[in-house]
C-alpha cells in the first residue's frame, strides 16, 4: 500500500513538471516575437574607433589636437611631365670649297630639319683652302668632307685614311675649258698643243697627264702646266694660259663670256677619263664601322633631301637662294636644271664598277702602281649597320 502512493505521488510531480516546463517555454516566445515585430528602426549609438592613418582629420581638427598632416603625393595630382628628347649628335662636315649649287642636298637636309629629324646637328665648315678638308678628316679634326672621286683614289694610295659613305652627285662636274671657238674635229693632238693650267690635284695629276704626252714634255719648248690656285677666270682672261683641266664647266664658261671670252668643253669621257662621281662625302676609315650607324642617318636625311629637291624643283630653288643669297645670280639659275639630272637619289648605293674601272686607269696610266680594292676606297653605310 505504501508502494502504490509513492507511485502516485512521483506521477503527480512529473506532470506538474511538464506543465511548467510548457507554459514558460511559450512565454518566452511571445516576448521574442513581440522584439521582433516592432518597426522602430535600429540605431548605432556606440562610439566606433579607426586605426589611425586611415582616416584624414580637417584642418581645424589638426590644428586642435596638434598632429602634423602629411602631404598627398603630387604623383596622384599632376601628370609626370614629358621625358626630354636627347640632344642631337654634333657634327662637323668641311665643304670642298665655297657653298654653291652642288651642295644642295646638303643644304636642304639642313633647312627642312631633316638631319634634326635623325638627331644630328651639322656644322657646314668651309675651308680655307679646298686642299685641306681631307688632311683635317684624316687627322681627326672634321667629322666628315666633301670631294671628287679621283681625288679619294690620290689620296688614299698616299695612305689617308679616308673612305666615301655617299655621292651627291653622279657625274663629274669638271670638264677641259679651252678658249676659242670648238674646231670641227678636234683632236687629241691638237688638245695636247695647248697651254694648261689646273686648280686641283687630279686636275695635275691625272688630266694632265692625259692631255700632254711624255713625248711632247721632252721638247725644249715645252711650256710645263701650271697652278692657277683656284682662280681660272683670271688666269684665262689675263691670257696666262689658254685652257683649264679642271674647270667647273657649269659657271666658268659662263664668267668668261660676260667678259666675252668666247670657251669651249671638253668632257672627260671624251678624252678616255672614266667616268666617275663628282661629288662624294668621305669618313674617316679607321672609325667608319664604328659609326656607322650615324653615318647611315647621315645618309638617310641626304636621300630624303635629293628626293625632295626632284621632286620640289622650284621650291628647292627659292630654299637655296633664301638661305644663302650669294647664290641668287643668273649663272646658278641657268645651271640649276641641268644639276638638277646629276643629284644622286640614292646617295648610299655604291657603284662598285666604277670604281674598280678608276683604280685600273690610274695604273695603266702610271699614275699608281698597285689597284686598291673598293672596299679600302667606299662603303654603304646602310649595309655595315645590317650586318651589326
């Protein structure tokens, strides 16, 4: 009997148990339903605290607290500015003589910005005297020189180290100058009777000594050529000779008969001189392959040069006469077409034919006694810088 009501008993508290267990259980889930529900926005009342660094203070706020304010990088603000071009390469390059139409391609590489377009900044040097420009080259003292094909074989069998990186122009531009009117026939003898002068090296030692035989030297009468020291005209109209081995064939006739004094030309190629360039630049050969990537943008801004005059005739003209008045006359006009078929538009390009044909005719002729190879007498630029 005592079993039974301990039995009851327990049953009794364990339904008690459960019954409060439920009935706190919902209450606590009406409260929560009741936060829920209510639409009252959220606040963020408490205080947030950033790392410093991160955020700027205002000017009155730095001033307060006493902090320093670092400035903001300038590199965020202003562009960087441009990069400087470098400055262009110094050059010097000795004209053959006074500035005259042949050197136009020169001139006008210079005036159009052509040589400034390749970074180079040429100084035209005009020498005292035309003979030295090649001796200044081989010493060091000019970058580059102007001169006639004939004289870079001269010098370069006396060991000057000169070799040609470009022709200017294509065809000699000396001739025989002799007064009088042309005979119907002239000959060989009747060239050879006369009494020469020349102004340059080639003009004593290579057409004289195809003017004048060695027989006809040997007689006692025999007036030796001599030196007029670059003033033909005079030497011409004072009668102290009456032919010129090498004149310019393109103002010398034409001085002379202003004063009239009648003239006639020979060529070279009528005479057995072969032919050969009239103009040509020279570097120095013992540094040549080093430069040659400067001389090759030499060469580039003279091609575009040439070009531009043939195809700018006119234009080129007043340019040349703008910039160097002393050739604003009547002479250079009347020639300046005629120069105009000889400027070479590829001043690079080397004939190599041509001067293996010139090496022999100064050893059949006596003149040197071995033949140089081209490669000891001219280069193209262009191709040493390719095989660099």
């Amino acid at each position: 009997m005592l079993n039974a009501f301990l039995r009851t008993r327990s049953l009794v508290f364990l339904t008690l148990s459960v019954f409060l267990f439920f009935s706190i259980t919902a209450t606590y889930a009406n409260k929560e339903n009741e936060t829920v529900s209510n639409n009252e926005p959220l606040l963020l009342d408490g205080e947030v605290i950033l790392p410093p660094g991160l955020w700027s203070l205002s000017e009155n706020e730095t001033a307060a607290e006493g902090v320093e304010q670092e400035e903001a990088p300038s590199m965020t603000l202003i562009p960087p500015p441009p990069l400087d071009p470098p400055p262009p390469k110094q050059l010097s390059l000795m004209l053959d003589w006074h500035i005259s139409l042949q050197h136009a391609a020169i001139i006008v590489a210079k005036q159009r910005g052509l040589f400034a377009a390749q970074e180079l900044d040429i100084d035209l040097l005009t020498p005292a005297d035309p003979s030295i420009a090649i001796k200044l080259l081989t010493a060091g003292e000019v970058d580059l020189a102007l001169t006639r094909q004939p004289l870079l074989h001269l010098h370069a069998h006396d060991g000057a180290a000169i070799t040609r990186i470009a022709t200017l122009i294509e065809t000699p531009l000396n001739a025989v100058i002799v007064v009088g009117d042309p005979p119907t026939n002239e000959t060989t003898d009747q060239l050879a009777g006369l009494n020469y002068g020349f102004s340059t090296r080639e003009g004593r030692d290579v057409l004289v000594n195809q003017l004048v035989p060695s027989s006809l030297r040997q007689i006692d009468d025999f007036i030796p050529p001599a030196s007029v020291h670059f003033n033909a005209a005079s030497a011409l109209r004072e009668g102290q000779v009456n032919a010129i081995a090498d004149g310019f064939y393109h103002s010398l006739p034409q001085q002379l008969a202003s004063d009239g004094i009648v003239t006639h030309t020979v060529r070279y190629n009528d005479i057995d001189v072969p032919r050969h360039d009239g103009l040509i630049l020279l570097a120095n050969s013992d540094t040549v392959t080093k430069r040659a990537a400067t001389w090759s943008r030499v060469v580039i801004a003279l091609e575009e040069a040439s070009n531009w005059i043939i195809e700018n005739p006119e234009a080129a003209w007043s340019l040349l006469i703008s910039s160097h008045p002393v050739l604003d006359n009547t002479i250079n006009e009347n020639a300046w077409h005629d120069l105009l078929r000889r400027i070479a538009i590829s001043p690079a390009a080397l004939d190599v034919r041509r001067y293996e044909a010139f090496e022999q005719y100064l050893q059949q002729a006596g003149i040197t006694e071995t033949v140089l190879p081209v490669s000891r007498l001219a280069i193209n630029p262009h191709a040493l810088t390719d095989v660099r």
